[in-house]
C-alpha cells in the first residue's frame, strides 16, 4: 500500500504461537479466513508439496490429517496443521520478499518511552535507547505494552455477569463444558495431603483461596502452557530433561487422579507432519500451569521473565515426572518414554518453544467492546472487518477447594457458536483522546467471554491486516483512525481478499 513499515518486537523468532508450537490451528469455518491470513496457510500448504519437506515420515502415511477434516482443501489450497520451523520459514520468507526490517530483541521502556503530544503518539523509545517515529502505531503483542504505556484503558481479567449481561461472564463454578475437571473421574479427590483432613494442608498446585461467587467478576487470568512439539522417531528424539530442583511430589495430585482411573494422557498429542506433535492441555491435571500467571500482564520484564521459567520448570517437571515415576501407571510411563522433544524444533533454546502461549492478558477498553451478544448474533456488528468462528473458549483459570473437601477447576468455557460472527472495527480503536494513532489488533476491546473466540491465531492475522489497512488509509487521508470512512476500509480490505460476511447460502 505504500507505506513504510518497522517491525519491532522483543522476540528473536517471527510468528509467536504459530511458530511456538501451536500447529495443530484453531481454525473454527476456514471459509471465513481470508487475506493474509489465507496466504499464510497456502504457503504451508506449497512447503508440504515438496518431496524434501517430508524427513521423517511419508506424505501418504501422514495423509489428510487435520482437525476433524482434510488438512489440505479446496481452490488455493490451503494446510492448518504444520511444524514450528516450517511456520517460522513462511513468516521470514514473507519478510524478506516486502524487504521489511525487523528489529529484534528490542523491548519497549514501558515507564518513559512513549512519546504524546495531544492525543498522538509521535515517538516510542527502547530500552536499548533506539528510538522510533511513526504516523501510526500498531501494538500487535499478545501483552499490549504499547497501548498500556500510551495511557489507553484496558481491563485484566473476568467481568461479572452484571457488567454486560453475558450468561458465560465471571466465575463459572458448577460448569463443565470440556473433560478437563474433577468429574471425569470415577470418585471425588480430597484436596488434602491426608485425603479428608485439612489440618494435614493443601495438595501442590491447589489454592486456598476460596473462588468466588458464581457470577462475579475477577483479575484472574486462563491458565497458560507451552505448546510442545515432540516426536516419536529414535533418531530425531531427545530425552525429556530432568529439571534443576526436581521434586516428583509436586504431583501427587496427579498420582490420585491416575488411582482413580484416568487414562487420557495423550488424548491432545495431535499429529503433525514428520511424526511430530502438537501437545495441549487434557485432563484435570496437564500442561496449563493454573494460577501461575495472574501477575503476568501488568509485570515488570524481569517478573516476566520469572513468571515464564516458573511454567518452563513446571511442564518439565510434568513430562519427567511421567516419562520415569513408579507412581504413574506403566502403560501411560512406557508409552511416554517413546516421546521426547524433537531434536529439529527451537534448535537456538535447548529444543524448548520461545513462545509462551499468553492465551489472553490485557484486554482494551475502548468505546466499542465485543461481547457474547455480538457472538451469537443478537447485537450488531455495523462496521466488520473480519470474521471470526470458533466457539467460545476459556481454559481453567482456577484449582479450588470445594465445601466438601475435594479438588475442582473453574473456568474452562466451550461454548459452540451457531454461526460465524463479523467483528467490528471498533475493536482495533482505542478512545479518541486516549490515542488517535494507535490500532491494537491482539489485545482487542473484548469481553472475557468474547475474547475467548477471538484470540485464535488466524483472527489475529485477519485482524492484522486489517489495522495495518486502516492505518495506510488514515495517513493516506490524514485522519484520526477513528475518523477513517468505513466504506474505504471495505472496499479495500474486500479487494484484498479478507471475509467480511458469510458466503451466501447455496441453492
């Protein structure tokens, strides 16, 4: 479009989650993923084509495999379910073609690097002292440092039910959408380290602190994880590591929930080319780190930086822990032992993904904030600029003690959506006199409950391209971004391929 652009960022790696260990895309209707976003997909897709692409495994022993249905589809084909490097690859490549420069390992001097004068940001500074200028700002991190530092409002954490009417909002005891609560199993857990007395104290990783009305609102924050990508192939397999300060009786939570019969280990190992995996959460007791993270979205780097290797040694730990202790069941132990990291994945951090899967932290509040009603369609979205289809999903964000004694999680949503919603361009605009040059495409103005469909990885490319739209056309016409005619943003985004509205019903 004509514009200059700097890409500045923290990070040594492009692609944060899609090149961090989440192959295995939360795509929800891939009709409705269009533009760049679509583009990214299909240069997967052209990778996978290639002979050489396949080291470890036969194209047709992989096959189609992906989501429930085909990984490769239709007309420009596309593939959803990918390696960590291949993803990384096709973002550098993406780079170097538009000749983009990147500047990594820069970090923004959140307490006096951000430069106003009015309601403008005319300047932002590292802490490297770099400094750079820009007639828009965009703040693409899954933090939303920039709009933090601005002055622009934000909210962390749940709203209560009364705040916009959401039947999913605040605390959520009693609800069980997904298999990963206490009642799966076939009898209850005491949460004590002598099952029923309280006085003998509470298990590791269970809170004392009560979780709240039902209802309510909260700063806690849905539980984080790395998203591992292992491999079953001798040769490319590395042995789980034995973590500094190792204490296998960190999970004797875990060692009941196996007494009590669960088997659902490598219910969420999902295939990706070559063997390889995309782990996720599953069970009571996972790789989500519960309660490990509120502090995150508002602390300091270096409380980050603790915050981050506190979960690293907390999933370490857990896969070693399974991988070797005689507690955990033989058939789940040996069967583990034929995984570990893969020797070709994050070969510059000890095989480990860089990327923390920060699955939400702040949110903007700005003059129009997405909620469940725009979701399921009974408020209207007058201005789209894409769409977005997955359900409605929020990992636990507590571990609890009920009245009786026993173990629960809270917080974990999965709420099916009844059809693919537009969302508006309100979500990208911080208040006009807060900032009239900044877009903030990741830490949108959303609901808790909203952003729990929102915050998939092809959304935020959408929502990407189109904040950096908008932003070539405000400084093409000179205007606030909030001033920008919608009909311009339309047309263009439209003639660059993104989906605004579902495709017409065929006959």
């Amino acid at each position: 479009m004509g514009c200059t652009v700097a890409l500045v960022g923290p990070g040594r790696h492009l692609g944060g989650m899609s090149s961090g260990g989440l192959g295995w895309t939360d795509t929800g209707n891939k009709a409705v993923i269009g533009g760049l976003a679509r583009e990214f997909y299909h240069r997967i897709w052209l990778h996978y084509q290639q002979p050489q692409a396949w080291r470890w495994q036969r194209r047709d022993e992989y096959g189609n495999r992906g989501q429930g249905t085909p990984a490769m589809d239709g007309e420009r084909r596309t593939m959803w379910v990918f390696e960590p490097h291949v993803a990384e690859a096709v973002f550098e490549d993406l780079i170097r073609e538009h000749q983009i420069p990147v500047f990594r390992n820069e970090w923004l001097d959140r307490r006096h690097g951000v430069s106003k004068e009015g309601n403008r940001i005319v300047r932002i500074r590292m802490l490297s002292g770099r400094t750079f200028e820009a007639r828009i700002f965009l703040d693409a991190t899954y933090e939303g440092d920039l709009m933090a530092a601005a002055g622009v409002d934000y909210v962390v954490g749940r709203e209560g039910r009364d705040m916009y009417g959401e039947t999913w909002a605040g605390v959520q005891t009693g609800v069980f959408h997904h298999r990963h609560h206490f009642n799966v199993l076939r009898r209850p857990i005491s949460a004590y380290r002598v099952p029923g007395d309280p006085d003998s104290g509470l298990l590791p990783h269970v809170s004392r602190e009560p979780p709240g009305p039902k209802g309510s609102g909260d700063r806690r924050v849905q539980a984080y994880c790395y998203r591992l990508c292992l491999t079953d192939v001798p040769e490319n397999r590395l042995p789980f590591p034995r973590p500094a300060h190792y204490d296998p009786d960190e999970f004797l939570l875990l060692v009941r929930i196996f007494a009590a019969g669960w088997r659902e280990t490598f219910r969420k190992f999902d295939p990706l080319p070559n063997r390889k995996t995309d782990v996720n959460n599953h069970g009571p007791m996972s790789t989500d780190h519960i309660g490990a993270n509120y502090e995150y979205p508002e602390a300091s780097y270096t409380r980050r930086e603790a915050i981050v290797r506190e979960h690293e040694r907390y999933q370490k730990s857990l896969f070693y822990f399974l991988a070797h202790d005689p507690r955990v069941p033989e058939e789940v132990r040996s069967q583990m032992q034929r995984w570990g990291p893969a020797r070709d994945e994050f070969t510059d951090n000890g095989h480990w993904p860089h990327q923390l899967y920060i699955r939400e932290a702040r949110r903007m509040r700005g003059p129009f904030v997405l909620t469940e009603h725009h979701l399921t369609g009974r408020a209207t979205t007058p201005r789209p600029v894409g769409m977005g289809s997955y359900s409605i999903d929020s990992h636990n964000v507590q571990r609890h003690v009920t009245p009786e004694g026993w173990v629960q999680n809270e917080g974990d949503l999965g709420v099916p959506l009844p059809a693919p919603y537009p969302i508006d361009y309100g979500v990208l605009l911080p208040p006009r006199d807060q900032a009239a040059n900044l877009l903030v495409p990741v830490c949108v103005s959303a609901s808790h409950v909203a952003y729990g469909s929102v915050r998939m990885e092809p959304v935020f490319m959408i929502l990407g391209q189109s904040a950096a739209t908008a932003a070539a056309l405000a400084v093409e016409a000179g205007c606030a971004v909030q001033d920008l005619p919608y009909e311009s943003l339309r047309r263009r985004l439209l003639a660059d391929g993104q989906v605004l509205e579902p495709a017409p019903a065929r006959p």
